[in-house]
C-alpha cells in the first residue's frame, strides 16, 4: 500500500508578537508587568528581571524598550560596544545579563549610567548574585539591584502560551489540542515553544493538520 505523500517543512521564519497587548498577564508574571507598567516610577534606576528561559523576559524588555526608548543589547557583546552612545536615549536593556565577560565594561555602564540619571534593565535566567562576576565593585553594585521575579506558568497561563505561540505561527490549535499538549509536556514556558514548533513541523511534514490525535501521537509519555 503506497504512504501518504509528505511535504517538506521548510524552515521558515515566524515572527513571534512582543506587541504590549499580546502579553500574556497571570499569577506568573503580574510584579513583573507591574513593574514595566509603572515606569518610570521605579524603586531604582536598574532593574535585574529573572526568569526562565521563554517567561517573557525580552517580551517585557521590548515593552519597556518602547514605552522608554530604550536601546538593547546582549550582555556578551557589552565589552564591544560604544556604551556611552547605547546610553544616548537614556535607557538601555542588558539581555543575558549573565553572559557578562568584560566587567570593566559593565562597571563602566553602571557608573555612567548613574552619572547621567539613566534607566538600565538587565534580562537574566539567574539572580545577579550568581552572575561569574569577580571585581569587587561590580559585585557589590549588582547585588544591590531590585530583583524581579518570573516564575514558571499555571495552568492557565500555560494554555495560553500554547495558544500564543500557534497564533504566531498562523497555526489554528482547538481547545482538545491544546489541552492535551499542556498536559503531557514539561510545565515550563521552553517546553511550550518546543512542543508548538515540533507539532508544526511534524503537521507540515505529514501533510496533516495540528489535530489532537497528531499530537497524541507525537508527546504520549512525554512529561
């Protein structure tokens, strides 16, 4: 008996949505939101937000990047960059904080930006204390920033990541489907965005849709 034809799943881009009103809020993520909502009434001038990966760090990051004008960067380029031109708007936001190599470089920025009465958001997974940072002054410096928490998703916040993520990649998920994948993967924002690209793929390769017994199929025991 000839298979079913199978298509071939190209890699293609999906533009996922950073847009204020596609932030999913919940229990989770509400003091981080919060604090993104009530600048620039911050309890200090840098913020550390820490999460794990996929919580929405940069998704309130680019948030906060628009409402101040922020610039972004990665922290593992920081040593590489004109920092006083990153600070020309007044703001600016450190992704990956962690991967901070130059330290004198972070120093400087910390200090500058002290000077001139800018805003600094740094994006981490970890809290600045376990950042492998040595000099002294720097260590003491982030250790003293406000920490903002994001914590792994309910239930409901969890569906709705699923939801969230099909919707970016123009993939229509019933509730059955939906259900079934946020009951059989790993309860973390990461496991969602895996599950959701794979059940894409595997959708486009078959030639079937994003169906419940497809997704049966694909993370049964998974979890």
């Amino acid at each position: 008996m000839p298979l079913p034809p199978r298509q071939l799943a190209l890699a293609l881009d999906h533009a996922e949505s950073f847009a204020r009103e596609d932030f999913l809020s919940g229990l989770s993520n509400e003091s981080a939101l919060a604090l993104i909502d009530a600048w620039p009434d911050w309890p200090a001038r840098a913020i550390a937000l820490v999460g794990p990966e996929g919580s929405g760090k940069t998704h309130l990051a680019t948030i906060w990047a628009a409402a101040a004008g922020a610039r972004a960067v990665s922290g593992r380029t920081l040593g590489e960059i004109d920092i006083p031109a990153a600070l020309a708007t007044g703001a600016l936001v450190i992704e990956d904080a962690a991967a901070i190599a130059d330290e004198r470089a972070l120093f400087h920025l910390i200090n500058l930006a002290r000077e001139q009465g800018a805003f600094l958001l740094f994006t981490a997974r970890t809290t600045p204390s376990l950042w492998p940072l040595a000099l002294p002054d720097v260590v003491s410096r982030l250790r003293a920033l406000p920490v903002v928490m994001l914590q792994a998703p309910d239930d409901a916040m969890l569906r709705g990541v699923i939801v969230k993520l099909a919707a970016d990649r123009q993939l229509q998920l019933d509730e059955s489907v939906v259900g079934y994948i946020s009951t059989h993967i790993e309860r973390s924002f990461a496991a969602a965005r895996a599950a959701v690209i794979a059940l894409d793929k595997e959708a486009l390769r078959q030639g079937r849709p994003a169906s419940r017994a497809l997704a049966a199929e694909m993370f049964r025991g998974v979890g």
